[in-house]
C-alpha cells in the first residue's frame, strides 16, 4: 500500500470530501491541468500484463482531438491521475499512475470526450525486438531488466523492493526477432524469484511473490459499524491450482546442459496434498535464464505457494482506498469469519458517487 497520512487513514472510514486531479502531459510537458472529469475509474490488476489501466469520461467537448499534437490524442500524450481527500491541513494526494492514451472518442456535436489510457508496460510490450537480442554484458538480473526496459525507454527507473535486495547473477540470454519485449523482462524477473510491474510513480519494481501468511496486513474491511465493506461475493473452483511445479531450463548460449527440479506440495494437512484426493495437478515452466538444479529448485518452490493457493475469489464493494495496490495483504472480516486475503485487482473511481471493487484471492483463516 502506498504511504498515507494516519488523518487520510481514518477520513477513509468515515465521511470525506475526495477529490480527483487528471493531468495531461505531452513529451513530458504540461499541457492541460485539471481535466473536467465527468466519470472515470482506474483498475489495477495483478494477473494482467499492463497493471494499470484507466478509462476517463471528460465533459469539455472541445478536448476532443482534431491533431496529433492535442493534449487528448493518441501519439504519446500521457495523463497522470490523482485521487484524495481534502482534509484541514489542504488536500492529501495519492497518485493512481501514469497513463498512455489510447483510444480518445466522442461525438462532435454533443461530446462527451471518452478515453482509455495504460500505464508503461504497454510501451516495452509495443517494441517487439527487430532483431536476434542477446543480455552479453549484463552481469546481474536487475542490470539485464534496466538494459531491455532502457532501450525503450531512455532513463527507465527500475527498483530493487525485493525483501533482500537480491540481484543474482543472470546467465546469457538471447531473445528472437519479433519476441514480445515484456515477456523477456518478466522471464528475468522470475529467474529471481520475483515479480515486476509499473508502480504508480511511473517506476517498474521489482517485488517478492506476496504471501498473506508472510506480509504484513496493510488494510482492514469489515463490515459493521465503521467497516468499510459493503458487500461481498465468494467463488471456489479448482481451475488454476496446481499440487507440483516442475521447472526446467536449457540455455544454449551458456553452454550449459538442460537442468530440471520438481517441488510437490507434500504438507500431510494440505487439501491439495500430492497424491491426496485432489489428484495430482503438476504446473510446468521453463526458463533459459535457470542453469542448475538449485535455481530450479528455488523457482519451484517459489511459484508454488501461489500454484497452491485455493482459487477462492472474494468479491467484495467497499468504500474506496486510492493507496491499495495488487499483491497487498488484506484483512476482510465478514460473515463470522476472519481471513487473510492477497488483492488481485482492484478498480478505484474517479467520482465521490463510486464503490471499489476488489477481487481478493487465496483466502487464509488468519492465525490467532
């Protein structure tokens, strides 16, 4: 969760006054402050390739573009969106992102201007490689990830927010003309045992697989007096979980043999328990960027807390906080019960009138 004022904190639960800011910029300049917002919501999603995603509803009909160099078209304008609370002391911010324009529309006569807009990894995505790419001369993952992001993106700042700061050495990769640049930075980012994505402060940072038995809880819903929760929905089904990951990698360009290692869910008390009455359900990966047993190993042990993790899914409205971000550890207390759950996605609107929503998956009985 993003870092908020204990007053922002506490005006969450309680009756606020919000406020929202939309920014237009164009090549890094100013170029419209404060849009009209009329309606509009960001989402942010943990399991989608682009993390953050807007959709904006503006009410000034002659902000629709006509030219290229308009500060609502489509060539490079970006827009950066704010959410907060104006409290005694003035108006405390929380940033939502850095968004890509994409599709700017609207009738001419009546408007109004719509638009949708993503944040950075669609850039990386966007710039297939044009030619055979090889990481010769980048020692570490971190430094092989800010070679890729930084040809696309001249001064990209990549963040090491792994719990350990770990930065292990990566094995010589090389990449196909026409590969998916994205994907080459999340393989690196894997071979670490992490993930990566675009923050709100148009960083990409690099984090630790979250673990609602490990992380701190950052935000409590509850429903009741003074709860946030509004309402909520549950789901179960067995797709997507896993009870093995077998990881393997073979990379020519180090010259190394093809490496393997299995990690089982083999916890006797498991309901997923390999061998147990869920079956045996083995999740399969290969990387170039593995060369031995061990970093196989440690990948699949890595991924299988989440291939294990119940396909629970918590769907629930609450009362919106701007500073959630994916992969947060949640609190809901509902139904007499009280569990640990990880944010999958969440969508936060732009308007006072709006709920969250938020999708929480996993789903752990928090220990007493």
């Amino acid at each position: 969760m993003q870092a908020i004022s204990n007053t922002f904190r506490q005006a969450l639960t309680s009756s606020h006054r919000m406020a929202v800011q939309v920014d237009a910029y164009y090549n890094g300049e100013l170029t419209y402050a404060n849009l009209p917002v009329v309606d509009g919501s960001v989402t942010l999603d943990r399991g989608s390739k682009v993390r953050r995603s807007l959709a904006l509803t503006v009410g000034d009909l002659s902000l629709l573009p006509w030219d290229a160099t308009d500060p609502l078209a489509s060539y490079g304008q970006e827009l950066v969106v704010r959410r907060g609370i104006a409290l005694a002391t003035g108006t405390e911010w929380v940033r939502l992102g850095t968004f890509r324009i994409d599709e700017p529309s609207g009738d001419v006569h009546s408007g109004p201007v719509t638009l949708t807009g993503k944040s950075a990894e669609v850039a990386i995505q966007d710039d297939r490689l044009m030619e055979p790419t090889s990481s010769l001369g980048y020692f570490t993952c971190i430094e092989v990830i800010t070679f890729l992001l930084q040809g696309t993106i001249p001064g990209a700042v990549v963040v090491n927010a792994t719990s350990d700061l770990r930065d292990p050495l990566c094995p010589v990769a090389t990449w196909n003309a026409q590969a998916d640049k994205w994907d080459a930075v999340t393989q690196v980012a894997r071979a670490m045992n992490a993930e990566i994505s675009c923050d709100s402060l148009n960083r990409f940072v690099v984090v630790d697989a979250p673990n609602p038995l490990v992380n701190p809880v950052v935000w409590d819903i509850a429903e009741g007096e003074g709860g946030t929760l509004m309402s909520a929905a549950r789901a179960m089904t067995r797709s997507a979980v896993y009870n093995a990951v077998v990881v393997s990698g073979e990379n020519t360009a180090s010259d190394a043999n093809p490496v393997s290692a299995v990690a089982y869910d083999d916890d006797p008390t498991s309901p997923t328990r390999w061998g147990g009455p869920f079956g045996r359900v083995p999740r399969f990966y290969s990387s170039a960027l593995l060369t031995s047993e061990a970093s196989c190993l440690a990948a699949a042990e890595s991924m299988l807390f989440d291939a294990t993790a119940p396909n629970i899914q918590v769907s629930i409205s609450a009362a919106p906080n701007p500073a959630l971000e994916p992969g947060d550890c949640i609190r809901a207390r509902y139904a007499g019960r009280r569990q640990l759950f990880i944010a999958q996605s969440l969508t936060i609107p732009l308007t006072a009138t709006g709920s969250s929503s938020i999708t929480l998956r996993g789903g752990k009985e928090e220990p007493e």
